[in-house]
C-alpha cells in the first residue's frame, strides 16, 4: 500500500491547495495581491540569505564527543572535565578565514577550529584556529587587518599590495606570516590539522588558585599539507574538496579524533618568562611547558541540515563554564565583546535559543526577555527583573573565579615587553622547517608577494631578514631585490623603514 503524503502547509499551518499556479485576475493575469501563499514563499526566499560571516564565512560542521582521559582536577574545576572517561557532547565548525563563503577550501589561508562543548553547567566554547599564534596582537588593528585580507575598495579584486602593505608595517605578524606560507598554511582537508586556543586562558580550582592554559589539539589521523601547487589544483578542480571529504569521513564511518592537552604557567612562572604568555604572537615553547594530556575528541555525527546547524552556528570566546576564564591578553579581550555582538548582528539577539546553540545539558535561567525570534515561552508570567520576591533565580556566589592582580596608569600605550618580534619566527625558519619546507615557503612568499610594488617587497623582505638573514636573502633573491637596500632597510627602526618606503619616497607608484 503506498504511504500517504504529508499535506504541504503555509508556515502557520494552514494546508495549502496549489503549489505550482498563482491566483490570477483572469488568464494569464496579472497576480492578484491576496495571494497570501505566493507572498509568504517570496517573502522567505527574499530573506533567506542571513549576512555572511565578516571572517570564518566558509566552513564544515559536525557533532561529536569529548572525553576525559587524564586528572586535571588540581587545576580546574570545570565540570566536564571532572574524572577520567566522563564525556560532553560537542560540535565543531572548521573553517577558512579570510575568503567568502563561496571561496575554495584550499585557499592559503588559516583554518578555523571552534568547538562548542554542551557541558552540564552551560556551553563552553573554545574558539580557536590550526596555528598556535596570530598577525596581531591588539585589538585594535583587527578591522584593518582584515580589510587587507578582503577584496580592493575601488578594483573589487585581491590585493596582494593591500595584504603587504600592512603586514610589512605591522612586524609583529611576522611569526604568522611564516606558517601561513609554509605548506601549513594549506592543510590537506580539516582532519588533517591540529588545533589551538592560540590565546592563553585561564584555569581555576576550588580552593581558589589559578593557573595559565594554551590548548593543542592533536590530529589522530596526522599532519598532512598541500604543497602551493597541490592546492592550486584543487582550488579549481574540487574547491569544496575539504568539506566533502569531512562530511564523507563521517558519513562511512571513518570518524576523525584528536587528543586534547594543555600547557600550564603558573602565575609566578607567568611574571619571570622570557616571552610575554599573553601575547598571541608568540608561542610557549615545549621545552619550558610541556604538553599535559586531558582527552580526545571523536566526530561521529554529520549535521543533517547545513544552514541550521553549521551557518547558524555561533561561537564565542566569552561562553565560559566555572572553572575556567579570560586573561589579560588584549586580543582576547577584544573578542570577548566582538563575537556575541556579530552574532547579534548577523543572527538576531535570540540567537542563543537557536538548536545548535542552546544549552543542552543545563537549564538557561535568567531575565532577559522578548527580542527578535524569540520563539521559546519567553518566560511566561515570571518576573523580568531582579532582584525579585517571586522566587526567580538568584546569583550562586560560590562560581565566581579567583582575582587576579592587575596594574598601571589607564592609557594608550605601545607594546614594550623586552622581547622582540623577530626570534620566534627565525626559530621556526631555522629549526623547526627542514630543507623542503624552506624551499616551499620562499616559493609560496615570491609567488604571493611578487605581485606587490617593489617598496613593499623591500619593506618586507627586510622584516624577513630581521627573523633570518637566509630566510631574508633567499625572498630578495627571488624577487630580484638589491640586497644591500634590503639589509639597510633592516638595520632601520620600524619607523624609519615605514618613512623611507612610502609613497612619496618611491614617486607615485
């Protein structure tokens, strides 16, 4: 016996009789106003496209679980991470940073790697990216930064003198620039990659004391890159080939895992280390904090509808569960406002309610009311205020983080920690990469950057310099600079270099 069809409804209900004709004043028209049903689906489809994400627009998502697999209880309260085997459902959306939402997956750029934990004291989000490190480190530069990553304002096209420009004004992103055209800065697909909280956080115990965290996420499946060529192919043969091949993994059952550590200062440790550990321009290196295992992460289930689950999707690094908080890094702080604010932008002030962004394993208990979309109960009759005497939910003040000491006169100051912007990034250039990667970095750099005016080459091949005289020579060479302007340019205060390679030191360009 064939099954019977589900009778087709307007949004409210109501069945509908025909799907496929207008109501019309005679044949073969005009349409008449009063067709309700015709105005609904246009209306809809007219509003279908939410605001696409400023940064992160292009992704993949999918469900999974955390699990505890180590003791971390004297550092952390946190519930969900309270004993060993306990596990919190998750969701992850992997991304690109600075292409649209059409842009291909193999674009050079850095990858998002943002998980949601739906943990039983509310969700905890950990906003990260597939490198340890950023190009900048106060918020302040953010908007600019990623206008220089976006498309010209009068040519609507990629700009590599855009990018340049501010990046070879800015040396503090030279660290990030390093991985970023290295083959890191094409991962083979999003299981392929580790992932860090890249910020420091800070975890807190129940007799009070803290400590500082960096979070790395260590890919089961292992690293696996595009060289610039590889990723060339792709971007025209298969663009969506990392969502496909996420989606696909799971879907066969062939589920991506990694394992979760941390790295851990104490206060004091933070006071006396030689790098700043709140400046996200810089790694803690292993050697002074190793990597303490905490768990693993298992995605075992694909989204079943992308819009509602991937792009309506909201994270933010202010999602925090007790047991763990903010530190005094500046481009945290930023983000702490920015992310819940874009999502109220581009998803409405109830975006919270929405299914993948609920809290699923706690009760949301609080007086905010009414808003755009707010499609739960609203509240119903309780008070809206507080305090109150109607029995509405009050404070628990046993949750609230340890202090910590901050001080200093209030002002706009530039960065003065004695450590310098150059020696991170030389290390990875002379440590870290081996022969191979170095060849494909000066390639992917000559190949970007030869499409720039030659005062910015100069600018930025001196910063090169600045990190490693061989990483700086080999870049000259290839773009067929004057070495000895190079190494001049170097030798020069970032102000000086500015000024003897702008605009009107070159002529009108």
């Amino acid at each position: 016996m064939a099954m019977r069809k589900n009778t087709l409804t307007n949004n409210f209900g109501v069945p509908v009789d025909d799907d496929q004709n207008s109501i019309n004043a005679g044949d073969p028209g005009p349409v008449l106003m009063q067709d309700v049903h015709l105005l609904e689906k246009l209306a809809h489809f007219d509003r279908e496209r939410i605001p696409e994400r400023v940064v992160h627009a292009k992704g993949a998502g999918a469900y999974g679980y955390f699990e505890v697999t180590h003791d971390v209880t004297r550092y952390t309260k946190a519930k969900f991470l309270s004993e060993a085997g306990k596990r919190t459902e998750l969701f992850i959306r992997f991304s690109t940073v600075g292409g649209e939402k059409g842009s291909a997956d193999a674009e050079r750029d850095p990858r998002g790697f943002a998980v949601k934990f739906y943990t039983e004291k509310g969700n905890y989000d950990m906003v990260g990216n597939n490198t340890p490190v950023f190009f900048i480190r106060d918020p302040l530069k953010f908007s600019d930064f990623i206008h220089t990553q976006k498309r010209n304002p009068a040519t609507n096209l990629k700009d590599p003198n855009m990018f340049w420009d501010f990046l070879s004004l800015t040396p503090e992103s030279i660290h990030q620039v390093t991985i970023l055209f290295s083959d890191r800065g094409t991962p083979k697909t999003y299981r392929y990659m580790n992932g860090y909280s890249s910020h420091t956080f800070k975890w807190y115990n129940d007799k009070g004391e803290h400590f500082w965290i960096n979070y790395q996420l260590e890919t089961d499946q292992g690293i696996e890159n595009l060289t610039g060529e590889e990723a060339m192919r792709l971007k025209s043969e298969d663009p969506d080939h990392a969502t496909r091949d996420l989606f696909s993994s799971i879907k066969k059952g062939d589920y991506p895992s990694w394992k979760v550590y941390v790295q851990i200062m104490t206060p004091q440790q933070a006071q006396e280390y030689r790098f700043d550990p709140f400046d996200i321009t810089k790694v803690w290196f292993h050697s002074d904090f190793p990597l303490i295992p905490v768990g693993r992460i298992v995605l075992n289930r694909n989204p079943e509808n992308y819009f509602a689950e991937v792009e309506q999707a909201a994270f933010s690094p202010a999602n925090f569960v007790p047991g763990i908080g903010a530190s005094p890094d500046k481009m945290l702080q930023g983000r702490l406002f920015s992310y819940h604010d874009t999502h109220r932008h581009r998803l409405g002030s109830n975006y919270h309610l929405l299914p993948v962004n609920r809290a699923k394993a706690a009760p949301t208990e609080n007086y905010q009311r009414d808003g755009s979309m707010r499609f739960d109960a609203n509240g119903g009759g309780s008070p809206n205020y507080y305090p109150n005497s109607f029995n509405g939910p009050t404070p628990d003040h046993t949750m609230g983080e340890p202090a910590f000491d901050v001080s200093g006169k209030a002002g706009r100051k530039p960065y003065t920690h004695p450590n310098d912007d150059f020696f991170q990034a030389g290390e990875l250039y002379r440590r870290v990469m081996n022969d191979e990667d170095r060849n494909h970095l000066i390639n992917n750099i000559v190949d970007h950057l030869g499409g720039a005016k030659k005062r910015i080459q100069l600018r930025q091949a001196a910063i090169f310099t600045l990190a490693d005289s061989d990483y700086g020579r080999r870049v000259s060479e290839g773009l067929g600079l004057d070495m000895k302007e190079v190494e001049r340019l170097s030798a020069m205060s970032q102000e000086e270099r500015a000024k003897a390679t702008d605009r009107g030191a070159f002529g009108d360009e």
